[in-house]
C-alpha cells in the first residue's frame, strides 16, 4: 500500500481514525482540564466546603446555609437653617386662631411617644404605624 492509500482511509474514518491516532493525548488533556477545574470549584466554595468536612452536625451531602441578620437602624437628621427664617404672612388679623387636637403623620422611621399613643387608645383613635395626636393649640401666622 502507498501513503496515498493510508491517507485515503484515515480520512473516511473521520473521528474514529482521529481517535485511535490521539486516544492518550486526548484523555491526558481532559484529564488535566478536568483537575484543573475541579480545583478552581473547590478554590471558589472553599468556606462552604470546609463547613460540610468540619461540622459533624450536618448531615451528609447536605451544605449548610448560613443566615445573616443585620439590624440597620439610620439617624434621621435634617439640617436647620443656621437663621430661622422671619414669618410675615399673619393671618386673621393677627388673632388666635383656636386649632383643634388632630393626626399629624410623621416622616418614615418616626414612632409616636408612648404618652400619645395611650391618649389615642384613650379616646378610640387607632394611630397607624408613622402617626401620632396633636394636641390643641392656638395659631396666628400661616
């Protein structure tokens, strides 16, 4: 037989001739892949896996998840002008002007002092969560 020949054959086997030509580099290249990529999953969970290996509580193939609490709590702090500002619009003459008691809402994360909540259940007002009662007072500017 000539090299033409051989050539001729290799080439209608396709993938087959190719893999018996290469079979050990291939499995040695997918080998070393797949170890490669095993380690680099292993590297990424580590703290994960080391849980599973290092707690005898679990139980087994099972990964345990940690839950994370955080209390947030934000200070609510508004910036005041450094002169109060004059008030000019007087209304009614410039007399009292009798204001009923009333809700008032409150910004987001304010809560009513527990002194206006009691007087609210006292007089069968329901206040929701960011509401207090104003007491009454006088007024003479807008």
């Amino acid at each position: 037989m000539n090299e033409n020949t051989i050539c001729a054959k290799e080439k209608e086997q396709g993938f087959k001739g190719f893999w018996h030509r290469n079979k050990k580099t291939v499995i040695a290249i997918g080998g070393v892949l797949l170890a490669a990529g095993a380690g680099y999953v292993v590297y990424k969970n580590w703290g994960s896996l080391k849980d599973v290996f290092i707690s005898g509580d679990s139980k087994p193939g099972m990964i345990p998840t940690q839950k994370l609490t955080v209390d947030i709590q934000a200070q609510i702090t508004e910036a005041l002008p450094e002169k109060a500002a004059t008030i000019t619009k007087i209304i009614n003459n410039g007399e009292a002007i009798d204001v009923s008691m009333h809700i008032r809402n409150l910004p987001i994360g304010w809560k009513a002092s527990q002194e206006k909540i009691e007087k609210a259940v006292e007089l069968g007002i329901n206040l929701l969560e960011n509401q207090t009662i104003v007491d009454p007072y006088l007024k003479n500017v807008a």
